[in-house]
C-alpha cells in the first residue's frame, strides 16, 4: 500500500518557519504559551501548533475552551488594547474571518492543540498577533464570538 500521510508529526519536530511567545497580561500575568507557524511542503496553508501554562482554571475546576484569533496589529502593550480586530482581509463575518482560529481547551491550566489553515501564509501572518481570549467563541455572535477577555498575546516573528 502507498503511502498517503499527508501530514506527519516529524513536522513538529522542525523548526517553526514564524512563531508567537504568548504572555499574560495584567489579569493573569503568569500566562505562558507558544504558537509555532509550518509552512507546509506544497507552500499552500500553514500548520498552526500551540501550547499554553498557568491558565486560569474554571470556578468548577473542569475543561473549558477558550477562544484563540489571529489580530490585525501586533501590538501586546497595554493589556492587548492595541490589537485590532480579528485578521480579516475579505470582509467576511464571523466565523469567517482568515484570523479566527479553533477554539483550545484549557484542562487544569495547560493547553495544546494543532490545525491546518489553508489560507494562511508566512507573509500575511507576519507582524500580527496571536489573541488568547478568557471564554469559548460562540463562532454566532458578530463581529468577533463574544469570547470575552484578552487574556495572553504575542507578536508573529520570522524563525531566523
């Protein structure tokens, strides 16, 4: 039988073409993450990897999704007040925006997840921000999912 992997967890293991260093802000400052960025190897659509600590538990103590997009600025002062809204270059509705990202569950604090977005590219994602936000998108409410609070951010940067 032919080999059809089409995506392998050897990709994982590379070094990320771009990546964001995710940090809390002034509600929960002890936030710590990663979002590491693949270009795939037909050079459509990247691989999307995050991992996130010290997230703040749900008052039940219980698994709980958070909402997690792309922002237009790649500005983390001022408690993420900078931000924009979500990348959203075609004028699309929510959930429909290049920049709105699945949802990660939060267990106990520690998050990790990875997506394939075939809109995505090195060159769009560069210099925005990656929003880590304090509830679930409800992927209905416009413009943006009411998923509540910004909570952790960081920049894109280019792996050197």
């Amino acid at each position: 039988m032919q080999n059809t992997t089409v995506f392998s967890l050897s990709k994982l293991t590379a070094a990320p073409d771009a990546y964001a260093v995710m940090k809390g802000g002034s509600l929960f400052p002890n936030i710590m993450g990663i979002a590491n960025f693949y270009q795939t190897q037909w050079g459509i659509g990247l691989l999307v990897e995050v991992e996130f600590t010290n997230l703040p538990n749900s008052p039940s103590h219980s698994p709980r999704f958070l909402g997690m997009h792309l922002h237009e600025n790649g500005d983390c002062s001022d408690d993420f007040a900078d931000t924009g809204m979500h990348y959203n270059p075609t004028d699309a509705v929510h959930p429909y925006h290049i920049g709105d990202f699945p949802s990660i569950l939060n267990s106990n604090g520690y998050a990790y997840g990875a997506f394939y977005d075939s809109f995505l590219s090195i060159p769009k994602i560069l210099g925005r921000s990656v929003i880590l936000h304090s509830n679930r998108d409800d992927f209905t409410t416009q413009p943006s999912g009411d998923s509540g609070t910004k909570i952790a951010c960081g920049v894109v940067t280019k792996n050197a």
